[in-house]
C-alpha cells in the first residue's frame, strides 16, 4: 500500500542539517508517510547520513551532475500517489 503523505527533502552539502529534518518527519505522530531526500550532487557526507537510518519509509536520490532547474519535475515524478509536503 502507498503512504497517504510523501515529503520531499530536497539537499545540497547540508548533511549538518539533513539528519534534524528527517528526524523530524520520523518523530510525527502520523506515520502513514515516506521520506524522499533528493540530493543535488552534494560533496559532503550527506549520503552516509541519510543512510544511517534504518527506516524502510526513506528513499534516497542522489543525482550526479546538478540539475537544479528540474528539481520540482523530478521530486513530484517520485512521489507515489500521496500529498507533497516540501521542506
């Protein structure tokens, strides 16, 4: 079954930041969701961080050119079948 409600972290060398976000969603009292993070070619450990939780409701993209322009297009095209909440 899909989640009701998908959140888009969109990110670039922002690991300092990325884990508060996710913890974020996680700590909801609702939790009929998923999690996307989209990485925008980032250069620090942003990867290994967002890899460190263990939560099968994450996903991960990470791109390998930057593609800032089409950022929406492919955040929205990810999304399966739920609500979009953008951070």
């Amino acid at each position: 079954m899909n989640p009701t409600v998908s959140v888009i972290i969109p990110t670039y060398n922002r690991a300092n930041l990325v884990s508060r976000a996710i913890k974020s969603v996680l700590n909801q009292t609702y939790q009929d969701f998923e999690i996307i993070v989209v990485d925008d070619c980032s250069e620090d450990n942003t990867e290994e961080i967002v890899k460190s939780f263990n939560d099968s409701r994450i996903r991960y993209i990470k791109h390998k050119k930057t593609r800032e322009v089409q950022q929406l297009e492919i955040l929205v095209s990810n999304v399966q079948e739920a609500s979009i909440s953008l951070f």
